[in-house]
C-alpha cells in the first residue's frame, strides 16, 4: 500500500471510529436515559420553581389567620374526606388548626427545605473539599487534627449530635438569627463536613500516588497546581454523590428537628413545623399533617432516585 | 485476641470523657441559668439563689465539671430539674420500654431481612429482588415519621385495627416496632443482598460446583458462611438507627420510654437529663461497635492476623 492510500485509509478510519466521549458526557448520557432519576429531577425543578416564585404562587399570607379558630376540610372531592361539613371553596386544601391556609404554608415551607438542603451542602462541600485535600496531600499535622476530630463525630449519628447542638443553642442569641435556620445551616454543616473530608482524604491518598501526579510533581508543577488541575477534578466523582445524598439528608435533618419540635421555630412555615403543629389535632382532623408528610415523601424519594441515578451513571460498579 | 479485647474496652473511656466534655460545654454555653426568672413561673430571688447554690450552677464552670464527672464515676448523673426523680431513676425506669421497643424491631428486622436479602441475590433480577430493592429504597428513604403518620391514619384512623397511641399490649406494639424495624430492615436487605451478590462470584464457589456439589450444600456452605460477615458489621450502624428512630416514634406514639423522655428534657431544657440520656445513647452506640469489632475478630481470622 502506498503511503497516500494508507493516509486515505487512515482519514477514512477516523472517521467511522466512534465520536470520542469524555467521561463526564458518559456519565451524562447515561443519567439521562435513566426515568426514575430524570423523574426525580422534574419533582425537584418544580419544588424549585415553588420555592422561587412562592410569594406569587402562594394565594394567601402563610402566617396569617383566616378561618378563626375553626379549622377547614380541603375543597378536593376526596373519598377520604368526604362527610366533612367544613368546606370552604376559597381555601384549596383548607386551613389548619388555628386557620392558616395550608396551600400556601406547603408552598412557603417549600422555600426552607430547598434552602436547607443547599446551603449547608455547599458549605460542606467548600470546608470538606479543602481540608480533605490538604490532609491528603500534605499530611501531617492537618490530618492528625481531621483523625481525630472524625473518631469523636463518627462516635454518634448525626441526629444526636443535631439534636444536643440545637438543644442547647437554640436559645443562645446565635440560635434565634432568622428564626433557627442560621443555626440550621451551621450545625448540618458542623455535623457534616467531616464525612466529606474524610471521602476526599481518601481519593486524594490514592490519587497522589498516581503516574500522572509524579509526573506533574517531576516537571515542577506547584502543589496548588497539582491539586487544582490534576487531583480535583478525578477526586470529583465520589464527591458529587456524597453531595447528591446530602442534600435530602440535610432537608430530613431540618424535618425530624421541627417535628420534635427544636427546628425552626414557628410560625415560620416547614413542613416538619406543620407536623408538630398539626400532631395535636390529628385524630380528629388529619389534613393539616397528612399533606406536610406527603411532600416530605415525595421530595425525598425525588431526590433518592437523582442520587442513585448519579451513582450509577459516574461509577456504573458502585450499583447495587 | 484478649488483649485485643480488653485495648477496646478501656478505649471505651476516652471516647465517653469526650462526650462528656462535649455535652457538657455545649449544656453550659446556652445562655443563662436555668432557673433564671420566668414570666409565667415566678420565683422570688432567695429561692433562685438557693436553688443555684444548690445544683452548684454558681461555682465556676471548670468546678462544675470536675463535679459533675466526679459523680459520673459514681454512676450519679444528678436530678432532673424538672420531675422529682434523679436522673438515673428515670432511665431505671423508662429504659426497659425502649430497649423492648428496640429488640422487637431488631429481631423483626433480621427475621424479615435476611431471607429477603438471601433470596434477592439468589434469585436476581426475579420479582422477590425487585420487592426487596424497592422496600431497601422506601425504607431508607422514606423518614420514618412520615410512613408513621401514614400508617397511623390507615390502621389506627380509617381502620380501626390498632390504638393511635400508647403502650402496654401487643396491640400498641404493632404499628411501633414495625415502624421502627423499616430502616434496619432495609439496610440489612441492601447489605445482605450486595454481600450476597459478592460471596456467588467468588472462585471458592466455581470451585466447589465444579467439584459437583449439591447447589444447597454450596449455598449453605460456602456462599452463606461467607456473606454474613459484611452483614455481622451492620450491627453496629443498626443499633445507632434503632436509638435515633426509637425516639422519634416513642414521640411520635406517646411511648413511656427514655427516648421519649429524651424529646420531652430538649423541650424542657432539662439539662441533667439531656446529658444523663444522651450518655447513655453514646454508651449504647460504642458497645454496639465494640461488640462488632470482636465478632468481626471472631469470625474472619484475616483480621486478628492483621491485628
């Protein structure tokens, strides 16, 4: 063959050869065909869209007091419901116990969880991500420190150790900034940022032994260097589903403390407020919490299936 | 191995000094005394000063301390503040409710769990590992307050079957312990079923169905024997959420337990008796561990070698 045909050939190859895919767009291809994930991420988008435009969508004030101390049924031609004689057309899923409109306390509580499922992940992620990385590269007296403090927080559930810091601060001036949630994001993030630099530390143990960091390392790349362009972005995988899981974990974190009622404090609307406040009607009226759990369900599961569909789709071995 | 064993039984007590350290500084940084003036509980000012005197809330914070762990050695976690019982009476007491609450949702979980698990990796892919998956995904999913709610308005509401709270007989009990046995129940399905899935694959098991052993021999045998070691560290995390979830649904079901009485002390500000509970939380959950440890010890001789 002469060398013009073997190019002709080779020309002709490359073209056939399958479009080169990075491993990223994989792990992109392979979360979008995935239903049960791409459904969970319709769900979240529209509790987002709740959340953003809450004071347009919500019809009424979500603290103020409609029906004066009677509660009312959902208008909803409901079996469960029906033989109520309360029925109040203006109020789409009825009001609650002391005559808030529920419809609109669900929209507004869709704003806490959203902001507390986000806030303290990404602080999480910004503390965990960077001291994980200098105790993995650098060792030494950082990661003596990051040890020891995770042999303390990992001796508990991170529900008991929630519950002692609200327990406690709630009270405290910092506790009472924005009705709880500032305590909210500070002590998810407390409980949590641990997990992440130890799932970091770990990546980068293993990365730093790599050929291609001896190899950076070998013509002179300086360590923030390193880090940055060669450890992160292949630590990242991991990394992004510890996020994916954290942030309905945060959100149930929030959802368990109001409901045993040291979360957020009323009359700031949250799903688990509405349950604790509505627990005490509950066998005579049990509207005013069926409808807070249900949303609670839903966005959980939402957010399960996205964070299954993200494992799989970055690290298809790590399916069970 | 005993030495092994007794390392991790004294390793026990830096982690409960921690704790304590901990859970005292945090008990002490709320603001104010707890028997400061309160609008709807008046109390005059000698009273206040006696009461302080008292419990000692007047001494410098690091006295306190030394207090307070002084009786800890001596097994005196102090009076609640609020009820006319020290606090380890009212663990005496309501503690054996919830270790009952506890151990019926632990047995309930393994007797569901681990056939389900078994059977699931047996059968892949067959409408039992589907039902399994998607009861590991609910249950770890779906917070159990909210399957409670949902349970108690279907049973307790609408059908009439069971009471919605209270305890004492086995009708209470149901509802309860089957709640609380749905997160444990599906971690073990889930780490059953992968560890399984692992313990099939091995070259052990090639091995032993090419010599043309009987497919229940391999399974008993070699698959079994081998996949219950993941699921022997399960229950250490397992008793963690058996203590968390139980005092969610002891609130949840007015149960007359300590987990109960833990929720019931936060609300109330019962310093003594947060401390008191949660130490005995931390206690419960580090033995779990140790225990876990030495049968991970016990059953896998790859580990004490390495130890």
């Amino acid at each position: 063959m002469s060398l013009a045909a073997a190019q002709e050939r080779a020309a002709e190859l490359n073209v056939i050869s399958r479009k080169q895919r990075s491993l990223w767009q994989d792990a992109r291809y392979r979360f979008v065909r995935n239903r049960a994930a791409m459904f969970g991420l319709v769900v979240i988008a529209l509790a987002g869209l709740l959340a953003i435009f809450a004071p347009v969508i919500a019809p009424y004030d979500p603290t103020a007091t409609f029906t004066a101390g009677g509660r009312q049924a959902p208008t909803l031609a409901d079996p469960f419901w029906a033989g109520t004689k309360y029925v109040d057309p203006r109020y789409a899923l009825g009001t609650d116990q002391i005559g808030r409109d529920i419809l609109s306390r669900l929209i507004w509580s869709s704003r806490v969880s959203m902001v507390v499922g986000f806030v303290p992940v990404a602080i999480v992620f910004l503390i965990g991500v960077s001291v994980g990385m200098l105790a993995g590269y650098h060792g030494g007296w950082i990661d003596q420190i990051l040890m020891r403090i995770t042999d303390v927080v990992y001796a508990f559930p991170d529900l008991l150790f929630l519950i002692i810091i609200f327990a406690t601060l709630r009270t405290h001036p910092i506790g009472d900034l924005m009705g709880g949630l500032v305590l909210m994001f500070a002590g998810i993030a407390i409980v949590n940022w641990v997990g992440m630099a130890r799932l970091v530390r770990g990546q980068v143990l293993s990365l730093k032994e790599k050929e291609y960091v001896e190899a950076a390392r070998a013509i002179g790349a300086p360590a923030t260097r390193i880090m940055s362009r060669h450890l992160l972005p292949n630590a990242l995988g991991p990394v992004v589903v510890a996020v994916a899981f954290g942030i309905p974990s945060a959100m149930l974190a929030e959802g368990t403390l109001s409901f045993i009622g040291v979360g957020i404090r009323p009359p700031t609307a949250t799903w688990g407020v509405m349950i604790n406040e509505g627990y005490q009607v509950f066998s005579t009226s049990p509207w005013p919490v069926l409808m807070p759990a249900a949303c609670i369900a839903m966005v959980m599961l939402a957010f399960t299936f996205v964070g299954d569909g993200i494992r799989d789709a970055i690290d298809p071995r790590m399916k069970i | 191995m005993l030495t092994y064993v007794v390392r991790r039984v004294l390793l026990l007590f830096p982690t409960l000094f921690v704790v304590a350290v901990i859970v005292f500084a945090l008990a002490h940084a709320a603001p104010g005394s707890p028997f400061d003036p309160n609008p709807d509980r008046p109390l005059p000012p000698q009273t206040v000063e006696r009461l302080n005197r008292y419990y000692g809330v007047d001494r410098p914070l690091y006295e306190q301390f030394a207090m307070y762990m002084g009786n800890l050695v001596r097994l005196d976690l102090g009076r609640s503040l609020v009820q006319d019982r020290t606090v380890a009476q009212i663990i005496g007491q309501q503690f054996p409710v919830s270790a009952q609450l506890g151990l019926q949702a632990l047995f309930l979980a393994l007797a569901i769990a681990l056939p389900l698990g078994v059977i699931s990796a047996l059968r892949q892919n067959s409408a039992i590992d589907h039902g399994g998956i998607l009861l590991a995904t609910l249950g770890t999913t779906v917070p159990s307050f909210v399957v409670a709610i949902f349970a108690i308005y279907l049973f307790g509401l609408n059908l009439g079957l069971v009471p919605l709270v209270g305890w004492g007989t086995p009708k209470h009990m149901i509802l309860p312990t089957a709640i609380l046995a749905l997160g444990a129940t599906a971690f073990l399905t889930r780490i059953t079923r992968a560890s399984m899935l692992e313990a099939i694959r091995q070259d052990y098991v090639r091995t032993a169905r090419s010599k043309g052993l009987s497919e229940q021999t391999i399974v008993v045998w070699h698959v079994l024997r081998n996949a219950m070691i993941p699921v022997a560290t399960i229950i250490g995390p397992a008793t963690a959420a058996l203590v968390t979830g139980s005092f969610i649904i002891e609130w949840f079901f007015a149960i007359p337990g300590i987990g109960r009485e833990f929720v019931l002390s936060i609300n109330r500000r019962d310093y003594p008796l947060i401390m008191g509970v949660y130490l005995l939380y931390a206690l419960i959950i580090a033995v779990a561990n140790l225990v876990v440890d030495i049968v991970y010890g016990l059953i896998d001789p790859r580990i004490r070698v390495s130890k």
